[in-house]
C-alpha cells in the first residue's frame, strides 16, 4: 500500500478527510515539524517514538486502539470530516461533518431503502466509470449478492470467492453467481494461510490491527493484481443492519425476529471493560477504559441516544475491528470500491432510524428487485436475503440445523477414516486463532524484545510482570495480538 503522505508537512498545506474516516492517516509534532503517513510505524520511525502501554493494552485487549491515539507514544489518527491545515507546529482542523444523530423525520421505510439503493448504485457507476476488468469480491452471502446486482451495466465483472476448498460457501456462492449472470471463480486459500507470513502482514496493514481480518494476501491478492478495480461489502453489516446496535433483542433462540429496545446502552458497544481483564495491570486497564470512555463522552456530544452503538463505527478508520480487511485490499494495487463506507452512504447511515436496521428491513427493501433470483438462495448461514420477519428466521433456523446436522456426521466420518475435516464457512479455523509459544513466532531476541515493551502492561501469574511465560499465558488470541506488537519492534 503506497502512503498517502509520508513526508514532513509545511505550513500554509491542507487537505480534507472522509466523513467516515475510512483513509488511514496519521500524524505527529516533532520538533515544530508536522509528519504524516498512512502507516502509524512509519510516522513513530520518523519521529522516533516508542510504542505506548496503554495503547499495548487496548491493542491486546480489544484489536483496535481507541481514537484519536494510535499504537505509539504521540502518534495519533488525522481527525474524519475535516479541513485540516498545516500551521506552524501542529494542525488546525475545521470539521464539516459529524454522523449527527437527528430525530426520525418520519420518512417512511421506502424511501430509506431508495437511498440506500440507489446510492450505492451511483457510487459503483462514478467509481466503476470507463473500467472494464473489475473483480467483486463475493463471498455469496447477501451484502456480496447486493453490490454485484447493483454493478454498472457496461462491465462484465468476475466474482472471486476466497476459501480453502471447493466447499459449501463456494458452491452458493457459485449458484448465486450464475442467478446473477456473472462469470465465477473460486480463489483457493493455501494451507496455513493464517499462520504464514505474520510479519509481513503487520507491515503492510499497519500498527493497531489484528492480522486475522487479513484475508487477502499472497496467494490470494495475486489473483486479483491484475485487475482494475476490486468491489466489495464490507461495512454494510454495521451500518445498515444490527451488527453493531446493544439494544437489540434476538427473541426465543432466533426463532423470531429481532426486536428494538429503547433502551440504548450508555457504554461502547463491543468493547472489552479492561479492568475486568486479570491478566491486565490495574493502572493500565483504568488508563485504557479511562480512553474509550472518554470517546464515548465525544460521541454523545452528537449522538446522545445512540453514542454506544457508535463508538465503532466513528471512525471507521480506527475502531472497526475487520479494518484490515479493506487495508489489505488496498495494498494490492488496483481501485478499492468500497460503496457501503462511501460518504454518500455513511452519511444516510448516520441519519436513518435505528427501527429500519432492525431484521435488515431497509436493506432487504432496497435490493430485492436488483437481486432477483439470486436473492432467493439461502446463504452460507441459511438465511434467505429476500425473507424476512418470523418465516424467515424459521427457514434460516431449519437450514442451519439440517447443514449442523450433516457437518457433525461428516466430521465423525472423516475421523474415522483419518481424513481431515472439510470447514465449510468462509475461513479456516485458523482464523479465530491458533496456539503457540512466543518464541516460536519471534524468535528468542524477539521475544525478549516483547517482553521488556510489555513489562509495564501485562501481570498474569505474579511471578514477575512482563516475562516471556506471562506473554505465553495470555489467551491465544491476546498472545497473537501480543506477538504482532512484537512484529513491529524489530522495525523501530
């Protein structure tokens, strides 16, 4: 991923952010000198700052490091929706926009679904504009299937599915491409994907980011090089559904739909209270909720209702946790078409009613039509993107529990004749995280080098803060998250 800057900044320079912060930039003070890049390692090299125990901390403890702070002493992530000029010593930032909660206007569902729709159709369309050879990454499930029905009409795109083997997810993926009238193609994931190359990872994504978001590269990005622009999903899960909402409600074991509380909670949604963590020091745990409460105090300045709900997704750029994902997409080389995070559809995020995420309402809505047959296949989840309510949770629950049912007999008859289990989703089980010593993934000097950073942060045992065995005591996917701070040492 070629910088967005990384150079030292002169006074009288400005430049502008997206609403959403999705463009990763970073920026330091040294000496009067202003420096920014879009990798935080590379302003904490030029500047010669180390990396920060609190930062470490909520690092290893929830796999983002709380706006506006970045992995290292001084650094911090450039502010989103603003003019930001370049003064003498430091920056002057001007915000034109905030994702403003607003009352509902009463608009009715229809019309949010239009906006959703047709927005994302004309960001593809300026996007998409006089390419011919663009890739769509497509899992098959119902955010892939709507972007790919939404696609200008001049091109004839390729949907590539990223998976290890020719399994389930492929074969829907590959039906709902063929309902679409697109051409497929499955991408194999080599064996060990999640386990090679770590260092490396970190060093192209960045400083702050779990590495097991990374799903495209090696392999995997080299079929997609070639291309001139590559379209995915990502975003439309948080923004336009309830991944991201606390006050929803999954009614009787999923077999009704959800329902909205007005009740919204007044704490960051899917972040971990650090001073609940045993294996955290108490002064660094505090200082870590101490930080994303703080932003959450920022968040209801201009949310007051839904901060909570929000404090992952302003800035997207440094709080969403599959960040990595689209960091690594654009590392690659070609055009990343991201419509969902776009500040045409994040700014009708910011204002649509909570009640039309609910059940995927509005997004069911607005591309049913587009989606056509394709929308009719149940997904690798069992979920039918055109079926909503209480009948299609009921199909959703009846085709999960067929395909738990056939996965279970199939593993006990694969280990009965000593062949390997087939995962049939859309990752390797590595992906959630495998186990490991310190060492083995760093090396002895590495792993050193770790635990002298980590020394004021992590206290499992007693028997001595910030040893290789506290490090190799942490969970295993904390341990991972450790070990790719380590990754970055060898660097500074």
């Amino acid at each position: 991923m070629a910088p967005l800057m990384n150079l030292e900044l002169k006074p009288g320079y400005s430049f502008f952010t997206d609403r959403a912060g999705s463009k990763p930039l970073y920026y330091s003070v040294d000496n009067g000198r202003v420096m920014a890049a879009s990798r935080a390692q590379e302003v904490a090299v030029a500047t010669g700052q180390t990396v920060d125990p609190v930062s470490a901390a909520d690092f290893i403890a929830n796999a983002t490091v709380c706006y506006p702070f970045s992995l290292f002493e001084g650094v911090y992530h450039v502010p989103p929706g603003a003019r930001v000029e370049v003064v003498q010593g430091g920056l002057n930032v001007h915000p034109y926009y905030v994702p403003e909660e607003v009352p509902d206007s009463g608009t009715p569902l229809a019309d949010w679904a239009a906006a959703i729709g047709d927005g994302v159709k004309a960001v593809l369309e300026a996007r998409l504009a006089g390419l011919r050879n663009v890739c769509v990454l497509f899992s098959g499930g119902e955010d892939a299937r709507a972007v790919a029905s939404m696609l200008p009409a001049h091109l004839s795109p390729q949907l590539v599915t990223l998976a290890d083997t020719d399994n389930r997810e492929v074969r829907l993926a590959r039906r709902a491409a063929r309902r679409l009238g697109y051409p497929h193609c499955h991408v194999r994931r080599p064996p060990g994907f999640y386990r090679a190359a770590i260092r490396e990872r970190v060093e192209t994504v960045g400083a702050g980011w779990d590495i097991r978001q990374v799903h495209v590269y090696g392999a995997t990005a080299d079929a997609l090089r070639e291309c001139d622009a590559i379209v995915g999903g990502y975003g439309a899960d948080t923004l336009f559904k309830t991944a991201c909402m606390g006050n929803v409600r999954r009614r009787a074991g999923r077999l009704l739909p959800e329902r909205i509380s007005t009740e919204y909670p007044d704490h960051p949604v899917s972040v971990v209270r650090a001073s609940g963590l045993p294996w955290l020091r108490r002064e660094i745990a505090r200082a870590v909720d101490e930080r994303r409460w703080s932003h959450h105090e920022r968040l209801k300045e201009f949310r007051p209702r839904t901060a909570g709900n929000w404090h992952t997704l302003w800035p997207l750029g440094a709080h969403r946790v599959a960040y990595p994902h689209y960091l690594s997409c654009l590392a690659i080389g070609p055009r990343v078409v991201e419509p969902f995070i776009d500040d045409r559809l994040y700014a009708v995020a910011a204002r649509m009613p909570d009640k039309f995420r609910v059940d995927r309402e509005a997004f069911r809505m607005a591309f049913a039509e587009a989606m056509g047959t394709a929308g009719w296949l149940p997904t690798s989840s069992g979920r039918i993107p055109n079926v909503g309510g209480a009948v299609g949770q009921l199909i959703a629950r009846a085709i999960s529990e067929r395909r738990n049912a056939r996965d279970s007999i199939m593993k006990r008859f694969d280990k009965c004749i000593g062949r390997a289990a087939i995962a049939q989703g859309s990752w390797s089980p590595d992906q959630k995280g495998f186990d490991f010593r310190i060492e083995e993934l760093l090396g002895d000097a590495g792993a050193q080098a770790l635990a002298a950073c980590l020394q004021p942060v992590i206290r499992v045992s007693g028997r001595g803060a910030g040893t290789i065995d506290e490090i190799n005591a942490l969970p295993k996917r904390e341990r991972f998250r450790a070990a790719q701070i380590g990754c970055l040492l060898t660097e500074m």
